[in-house]
C-alpha cells in the first residue's frame, strides 16, 4: 500500500525532522512585542515559506495583512472529484517571560528525557509543522499528494488574530476546500490520541462604572452616593443565581442544544468531579446545577469576572470613595449562542440592575462562536483510523472548554467543518515558562498527519 511507503520515509527521517523544528523553534516569533520581535515574526514566517517550498508544495508566498503576514501555500494535483484539504496553524509564539523561570533558555530548543523544550514547542510550531513534514512524505516518495492541499499559517494567532477572519473573506475562492485540518489542541493523555469535536466561543468585556467627578472623602461624603466599587460588584453579582449557578442575563441560553450524544461522549472521555477537586486543590465544586464538572467545563456556557479593579490598592489605609470602578468580564459559549445577541442583552441587562447615580459603561473587546463538529462526519471516520493506525489505540472525542475562533470562522465563511487533531498534552506548559512537546508525539504527530492524508482520499466529503 503506498502509505508504507509515505511512513517508511517519515521513519527514516525523523532526526532530519527533529532538526529542522529545531530551526524553527529557535526564532523569537513572539507577536505581542512587535518593537522587539517584529522583524523576527517576519523571518519566521519567510522560513516556513521556505520549509513548505522544499517541501514541495506550490504557490507558496506571503499574504501581507496590516499586521502580521500569512504563509499560503499549496498543492492542486489530485485529480478531479479528489477532495482539498487546507491546513491552518501558527507560527508565531507567546512571550517567554519570566525568563528566570525556564531551565534552559526558551529559544534554544534543548531534550530533556524525551521532551523538547522551547517556547513554541507545543503551542503550535510543533504541531503546525508536522504537517508541513507529512506533505513532504508524500511528495518525496511519490511525487504527489492523495488530495488536493492547502496551507495557511498565521502570525497573530497569539494576540487575537484580528486581521485574520478578513483574510479569509478577501481569499474566500482561494480558500475553498471540503475539510479544514488543525493541531492547536491536545491529547487525552500520554499514549492516548483524542480529536476534539467542539469548541466553545468566547466574548470578552470590559466594564467601567463612574460615579462622582472625583475621588471622594469617605467620611464627607460616605452614605450620600453609589460607590461605584460597590455598584459594580453588586451588578455583577446580579449576572448569576447563587443557588442554581445559572446565568441570569436574558436569553443567554436561547439557542443551545445538548444531546444525549453530547453527554455520552463528555462522560466517556471526561474526568469525575473528584479529579477536579483534586487538581484544584479545593474542598467543594460549584456551578451550574444538574451538570457535571466536565460538563460544565466543556459543553455548557459560563460567566466570569476574569478582573476587577478600582480605588485605593496601595500599602495601609486610606479612606476613599473611589470615582470610578472597572471590571473585566468573560462568557465561554457553546453552538447556538449568539454573541452579537447576548452582547447587547449583557449591556441592558447590567445596566438596569446597577445602583442609581452611576453610569456603567460596556466595551466589548472580542467576540467568537463556538463549533461543533458531527462525530459522524467522514473526515472524523479518517482521522479516528490515522490515529489509531499511529498510537495503536482507537482516539477518544473531546468537547474542549477553551476557544479557536477560527474553526468558526471557517464554518461561517468556508461552509466547512475542521479536524482538531492534536499532538500535544495539558501538562506541557503552553505559555508557560518550560513549554515542551513530546519528541515521540511530534514524530507521530507526522505520522498521523501522513496517514489521514491516506484516509481521507477515500471518503466521501
């Protein structure tokens, strides 16, 4: 069968492989700080231009975007009725700072039993290039690809991707394929492959409450007006029921839909309540009741304070009402939540709740919707034999509690579902300091890729 062949070369050169990530890993393509790493971001991007050019792919060149620029790249020859597979990464990395916390440098890529340590292991260069060596493969033992493939790799995956959804939308035609391939998540766990098949969306707040002109004697004036600090927690404590944990904002919940699927999977690949406990550290859990912990970190919305700030916050006392108070608040949501709707019931809502004599201002800073891949769908079927051919055990299916805003993304303006098959693990420290990948699950992780190339070129899309 060809595939032997394809797996033979990935074998055969797997040094040459862990090598050249070790390129790649070792510029500073840190997005965030563009005064300082700005023309590294560009270098990096030129390199994995470069990297799928020797590959062998086609059409390779840089998009430029007003910010960062995106590596498009691909490869037409299948032949007709051959489906296209286009594949998205990133290339460029969080800050590596504390830099005194990493054992060894963050951009001097070093194997520490067995994982390879370097910022960007994980989170995405690793696995985003696996993919650029699967293609490879192919094309150096057979001069051609199964299926029709597309690249496109991004650098500002890391600070919110904003010129990211226009791009898609000017290269929409150029774009066009029947399934989108991802590895930006994680397995289950060492030894166990897993696809994630939902992904929750994200709407992130800020939120200003204003009072008097200017910061006040407490004891002048104390009892006389709204503190804004206190009109601004109680308004937020007003956004959940305390004894159901439900979120109370108006239709929050219009449009989710749970099924029994749902909860099977999440019971079959979840941990119990007691896992979480354990891991946190805390005595009792809390949440939406009628849900488990796994549940409600996966397949259920939620409300969070992620910050609040405002008066007096220096060493000993000092006795004020502060003018104004701030708070940053997040939703994660689920399919069938609407950001835009739930955005301006928020707004009304907080507003009506708030104590009278202040203003309160709502500043939405991003918005993104969740996604839901069938657990039927014909690339799933190819990515559940990839992996198991790969790992020699049957992959189990994630619904993932963070966000990948682009897999919406793709669903709205593609008309297409996403693969998220990930190579990486929780425990790897993705933006953290010691950031590593597994040097077996980056060598797999080319496998796998290799293999579900094989795969998919065999099912219907």
């Amino acid at each position: 069968m060809p595939e032997d062949a394809v797996i033979s070369y990935v074998k055969a050169n797997q040094e040459r492989n862990l090598q050249q990530l070790f390129d790649l890993l070792r510029i500073p393509s840190v997005s965030a700080q563009p005064a300082k790493h700005g023309k590294d971001v560009e270098r990096c991007a030129t390199f994995v231009a470069d990297s799928l050019r020797d590959a062998g792919m086609e059409n390779v060149r840089l998009v430029q975007t007003p910010g960062n620029p995106i590596v498009y790249a691909d490869w037409l020859h299948a032949g007709e009725g051959a489906p296209t597979v286009l594949v998205y990464g990133h290339y460029d990395v969080q800050p590596p700072e504390p830099l005194d916390l990493w054992t060894s440098p963050p951009f001097e890529p070093t194997i520490r039993d067995g994982k390879l340590y370097a910022r960007g292991a994980t989170d995405d260069k690793g696995q985003m290039f696996a993919h650029v060596k699967a293609v490879e493969a192919h094309l150096k033992t057979h001069g051609k690809l199964p299926v029709n493939v597309k690249f496109f790799i991004e650098g500002e995956e890391e600070v919110g991707s904003k010129n990211l959804d226009r791009a898609i939308e000017e290269l929409r035609k150029e774009l066009a394929c029947d399934v989108v391939l991802v590895s930006d998540t994680a397995m289950k766990g060492e030894g166990q492959p897993a696809i994630t098949y939902s992904l929750r969306g994200l709407i992130y707040f800020q939120v200003d409450v204003t009072g008097p002109s200017s910061d006040l004697h407490s004891g002048t004036w104390g009892g006389s007006l709204a503190n804004p600090n206190e009109a601004l927690v109680q308004a937020l404590a007003k956004m959940k029921d305390p004894k159901t944990g439900k979120v109370k904002i108006p239709g929050f919940y219009d449009g989710i839909k749970v099924t029994k699927e749902d909860r099977a999977a999440v019971a079959k690949s979840g941990y119990p309540d007691s896992y979480y406990k354990k891991s946190m550290a805390i005595k009792a859990l809390w949440g939406e009741k009628g849900w488990s912990a796994a549940e409600r970190t996966s397949i259920r919305p939620t409300f969070e304070v992620n910050g609040i700030y405002g008066g007096y916050q220096g060493d000993g006392a000092k006795t004020v009402i502060p003018a104004h108070a701030h708070a940053k608040v997040s939703m994660r949501l689920v399919g069938g939540q609407n950001p835009e709707k739930i955005t301006r019931s928020f707004e009304k809502y907080l507003k009506s709740v708030a104590l009278p004599g202040v203003e309160v201002k709502v500043t939405r800073l991003s918005a993104g919707f969740g996604a839901k891949v069938p657990l039927d769908h014909p690339a799933m079927q190819a990515a559940t034999k990839a992996l198991s051919d790969t790992f020699g055990k049957k992959p189990v299916y994630l619904a993932e509690g963070g966000s990948i805003p682009v897999v919406a993304t793709f669903q709205k303006l593609l008309g297409v579902n996403t693969i998220l098959m990930g190579f990486g693990l929780h425990d790897e420290n993705l933006h953290a300091p010691d950031e590593h990948i597994r040097v077996a699950n980056y060598q797999r992780g080319i496998e796998a890729s290799a293999r579900f190339l094989h795969e998919v070129a065999k099912v219907p899309l």
